[in-house]
C-alpha cells in the first residue's frame, strides 16, 4: 500500500505520544519513544511533559539516578536518554561509527596518538569511572597514563567509551559541568555489532517508523550501506510499504498507522525534540520553507510550536507566560489551544527553571513572525 505524508505524519505522532499525553511511567514512557534528545538537560523533561498525563518531573530525577534511564552519547554523536535495557545494545550498535568520527578527526590525529593508544585507555577509564569523575579527573588520569598532558584524548574516549552521565543536581539533573560513571552493565545483549544494528533499527522503526533506510541513517548517522544491510537483515521480520515518492519503507507488523483525519492537539515542543530530526526528509513534520528557521546553521534545533501535526513557529519563556512566535496564521481555536498549553508549561517550569533556554534567545533576532502572541501563564 502507498502512504500518504499525513498518513505518515500521524503515525510518527502516535508513536511518539503526541497525539494525546498517556498515563505511563517514565521508563515504559522513554522505551516507546526510543530516544530523547539531552544535549540541554531540560529537553528530556519538556519531551515528557508533552508526552504524559501526569508527568511528575521528580519521576525523570529518579529514572536518572537509579539508572533506569541512561544519558550517553550515542545515534548522531549526540547526547540521548534512553532506558538501561536500550543503552548496551544501542552503544554496541554505534561505538565503530562513534569511534571513527573522533579518532579519524584531527583535534585527535593531531595529538599524534594512535586508535591503539585510545584503545588501550579504555580499561584504565572504565575502571576509575566506577565512581563519578569530573571531566577534569579523566583529563588527569588518562594524562598520567600518557605521561604528558593530552585532553583530546578524554575528548574523544568520552564520546565512544563506555561511560555514561552521572546525575550532578540542579534542576534537571545535569547542570553544565558534567560528570561520568562506567556504564551500567546489562544482563542479555544480543551478540555482536550486527545484532545490535538490528535491535536498534527495530526500536528506530517501533518509535518512528514507517521507515526508510535513509532515515534510519539520517537518525543514527550510521553509513546507509549498514542501514540498509540490518533492515534487509530483518526482511522477513518487517512490513514492506509504499512512501508518497513510491520508496520503499520498512515498518514492525502491527504498528499504529492511524488514519489522515486523526486530530492532533498543539504542543510547545522541547529544543532538539527527537521528532525534529528522525528522518532524512525532516518535512515529515518540519514544512521544508520553514527547516531553516527551526534548525540553525550551527546545528542548534528551537523549541517549536506543533500545529496539526506540523511545526507552525518557535516559542520561549517571556515575562507573564510564554511567548510565541508564528511563521503563518493559525486560527484563534489554535491560539486558544496553545495558550491552554503555555499556562501548563508556565505552571510546570515555575518550579524547574521559568527562564528555560534563554542562552539560545539571540536567534529570536533573526526570525520573521506572522504574528507574535504572548501567552500568559
């Protein structure tokens, strides 16, 4: 069968939770998501606050610092929360490609050390990182074990070893100077790296898909060549559909692929929203005029307004509420929605952080604005 672009759309919203906030517990929560973006500490928590009925931030405080909920570095050398039965395989899956974009980068080749010589740390790393270590710390210890002052090396092993983020407090668990623990070890993982690429394309499609391998490739940056070879791996695993170009996509049998007309409700979605930026065509949920303004030229993705299903603007804390900037018109029934949603999300950061991602607030200078609403909270 052939899929329509909002039959697409709607689908990654149901699997994302984004069609109506769900009672579930944190954990199942970030497991049927697959991945939250967590390069700024507050993202996971506006993810889930978007996503679940209730959500209690405290629950995420505690998913982190029992480690039922890992933050690491893994799909597209970013930084991600995943759950504790994810990680080992979605690092085992990633690590080569993790491995080759540090060690193959000249901030490392100009150290004048060798992949050997990062591979041989690791042990010495792992090992120290069973309690929580600074960056500074690990910059030390892996000095001592060069005998000269290298802090590349730390820069490039933190990306790949496996180490993961240990909680440091503030008000979304992770402050800006960040700490590291030895991953936590997991009881089943399936053996080797083509397994993993399997198990994390399988999870790829269960949250996101239908799926193409470009876009598994675009979400992990793994080659395509790979992409490719784990979903034909899986074919007789996976459904075989029809994209709105006539490409093939790659789904779980069974999965929800909910109907055009399914109503989606307003979101003030979080900076780096995983949804953003899943598939290789981002106009899945991105309008491509729009791709630019939301996703700046240094990689940094704005916390958005989600209209039917669609990025229609940008919004941030502004005094009395929440302001929101949109890129067209939108009908006052949806700017009494969103403002139903800016008094929740004041109400919820009240506590956190009322001024979340004001460091990113110089890009509001450069955006053009239909209509520019302050929504109070």
């Amino acid at each position: 069968m052939r899929l329509t672009a909002r039959r697409l759309n709607r689908a990654t919203l149901a699997r994302q939770l984004l069609l109506r906030r769900e009672p579930l517990e944190v954990a199942e929560a970030v497991r049927r998501v697959v991945a939250l973006q967590a390069q700024v500490a507050a993202s996971p928590y506006l993810a889930l606050w978007n996503r679940l009925a209730p959500f209690d931030p405290a629950s995420l405080d505690a998913a982190f610092a029992g480690h039922a909920v890992i933050k690491a570095t893994l799909m597209r050398i970013t930084l991600h929360a995943v759950t504790a039965a994810d990680y080992p395989p979605f690092h085992r899956a990633m690590v080569e490609s993790l491995r080759a974009a540090r060690l193959n980068d000249r901030r490392y080749s100009e150290t004048g050390l060798t992949a050997a010589d990062a591979d041989a740390l690791i042990p010495h790393l792992v090992q120290y990182t069973a309690e929580r270590r600074t960056n500074a710390e690990c910059e030390a210890l892996l000095s001592a074990r060069l005998g000269v002052d290298q802090p590349r090396a730390w820069w490039a092993l933190r990306t790949f070893a496996p180490v993961v983020h240990a909680v440091t407090g503030g008000p979304w668990s992770f402050g800006y100077r960040p700490s590291y623990l030895a991953a936590p070890l997991a009881d089943q993982v399936p053996d080797g790296r083509d397994a993993c690429v399997q198990w994390l394309a399988r999870r790829y499609l269960e949250g996101f898909g239908p799926a193409s391998a470009a876009d598994l490739a675009q979400f992990t940056l793994l080659t395509r060549s790979v992409a490719r070879d784990a979903l034909d791996a899986m074919a007789g695993r996976l459904e075989r559909l029809e994209g709105p170009d006539g490409g093939v996509l790659f789904d779980v049998p069974g999965a929800p692929r909910p109907g055009e007309d399914t109503p989606c409700p307003p979101r003030l979605m979080a900076m780096w929203d995983s949804v953003l930026l899943a598939y290789a065509d981002r106009g899945r949920v991105i309008p491509p005029a729009y791709r630019a303004l939301v996703i700046r030229r240094n990689g940094d993705v704005l916390p958005t307004l989600l209209v039917d299903g669609h990025v229609a603007g940008v919004w941030r804390p502004a005094d009395g509420g929440i302001e929101a900037t949109a890129f067209h018109e939108l009908p006052e029934r949806v700017w009494q929605g969103l403002a139903d949603e800016a008094r929740a999300l004041v109400s919820f950061l009240a506590a956190r952080d009322p001024a979340v991602y004001r460091r990113y607030a110089h890009w509001w200078k450069e955006l053009p604005a239909a209509e520019v609403r302050v929504l109070a909270g």
